[in-house]
C-alpha cells in the first residue's frame, strides 16, 4: 500500500502497466520525457542513468519498455540497471515510492544527490547510457524564487548544460551513449559542449508541434569517443492540423515507435 501525500496523483504512464505518482503543485513530466526515452536505443544487459530524473518518469519508462512488468520476478540480483538522480529530496522521495507502486525496486532504484557531484557518488566509465532531459532556460532571471520545484526543473538554477555534459562524461563507459531532449535554440552551444567533452553527436531527431511550425524540441545521442558523423532522423510531428495527435506520435506513447 502505497500513501499519497497531500497534492499527490497517481497516474498512468500507458506502458507495460506502469503507473506514477506526481504532484500538480510540482513539476510532472511533459511530451519531452516520453519522447526521450523512446528515442533511447536498449542495450541488452545495459546499465542506465538519469541525471535530474525529477519524477522518476524516465528510468521508469526504460524498465517498462526493456519488458519489466510490475510486480515482475524480483530476484535480479546486484545493482538495479536504471538509476535516477534526484537534487530535490522531496522529488527523490516521490519517484522512489513511484518505484515500490509499481514493485520494481529490484531494476529501478532513485537516488537523491547532485548531478556536479557524480563523480564522487559513482565510478568513473560504470554506465553503458545516460539520459537527462535538463533545464532549458538559463539563469534565474525574472524568477521571484528560483528554488520552487518548477523553476529547477526548467531553468538552469542548480545545474547547467555543462554541467549535465561533463557528468555524461564521467559517467558512460567508452562507447557508451548520452541520450538528451533540449532546445534547439542552444543546438550550436549542445554540439560545442558535447565535442569539448569526447561526446560525439552520432543522432538527431527534431520535434515540431505542427507540420509548418519550427520545431520546439529536439532530441539528441552522443557517444562517448565516437567518431565524426551524425544522422538525422526524420522529424517527429507531434498535432495534426486539427490538433489530435499524429499516429507517429501515438505510436510513441504507446511504445510501438521503431527506429
């Protein structure tokens, strides 16, 4: 039995029986997290980790899609494959009883730390991918408190693009992947970031809202030493003209997307 707390919601993630608990007055997860991690390519045997994972929405989602069902066989032994890095302890605390709703604590498991402070809470090249779906904005500018839930989750107030790169870094094994949703306003600042730290973009998708607009989002792989060419997917069109969802997109949530 699983205790909501005051605010607190449980609801679907449509995939694989997966459920989650998020909180209206704090950050819930967007279009933004789903489409990272469907853009994620499994590796067999792998081990995740999710750098500001907020609601636990992403590793999460990783374990349903790898075809951990709740309440699945849990004699796994050794260190859960999916980890998710939490600053906000009341956060943390809430992916983690989202963990134990769906009894899966044996592959996902949440920590509440620091994503500047990977390289003292974890070995160095221990990761085969690493996600994070960061803050966008940078600064605090205009924020009458920059530390509310919300405002961490979208601007950069307690870590920055660099930041976020450089633990990607520490973290992955050679070979490995970085997997990152972002603005594609900051593309030529993501590829500066990326380059500086031996992270190889190897993978684009940009997301439009409609078929005629700009896009709004846009989805990147890295991989750790790779060499020098990417590939650009087709873009992902999110709302028909009449506003419904494009059966690309459904394909998406519903987890049936190939790449």
């Amino acid at each position: 039995m699983i205790n909501l707390k005051t605010d607190e919601r449980i609801d679907d993630l449509q995939c694989n029986g997966y459920r989650i608990i998020q909180n209206g007055k704090m950050f819930c997860f967007g279009m933004d997290a789903v489409l990272l991690a469907n853009f994620v390519r499994h590796k067999p045997g792998a081990r995740y980790i999710d750098l500001g994972t907020g609601t636990g929405v992403i590793p999460l989602l990783l374990a349903a899609k790898d075809g951990y069902a709740p309440g699945s066989d849990g004699t796994v032994t050794g260190d859960p494959r999916f980890i998710g890095v939490e600053i906000q302890k009341e956060c943390a605390e809430m992916a983690s009883r989202s963990v134990l709703l769906n009894d899966v604590a044996h592959v996902v498991r949440i920590d509440n730390g620091d994503i500047k402070e990977v390289g003292c809470n974890y070995s160095k090249a221990s990761f085969d991918v690493v996600t994070s779906n960061p803050p966008y904005i940078k600064g605090d500018h205009g924020l009458d408190n920059p530390y509310e839930a919300k405002n961490i989750a979208r601007h950069e107030v307690l870590v920055t693009l660099k930041d976020v790169v450089a633990a990607a870094a520490h973290l992955l094994k050679p070979g490995g992947s970085f997997y990152m949703v972002h603005k594609p306003f900051r593309l030529a600042e993501i590829f500066a970031e990326l380059s500086a730290a031996k992270l190889e973009p190897k993978r684009m998708q940009l997301v439009h809202p409609y078929i005629d607009k700009e896009p709004n989002m846009v989805l990147i792989e890295a991989v750790k030493n790779g060499g020098s060419m990417i590939k650009i997917a087709p873009p992902m069109i999110v709302y028909n003209r009449d506003g419904s969802y494009t059966e690309q997109l459904l394909a998406t949530y519903e987890g049936q997307a190939k790449h």
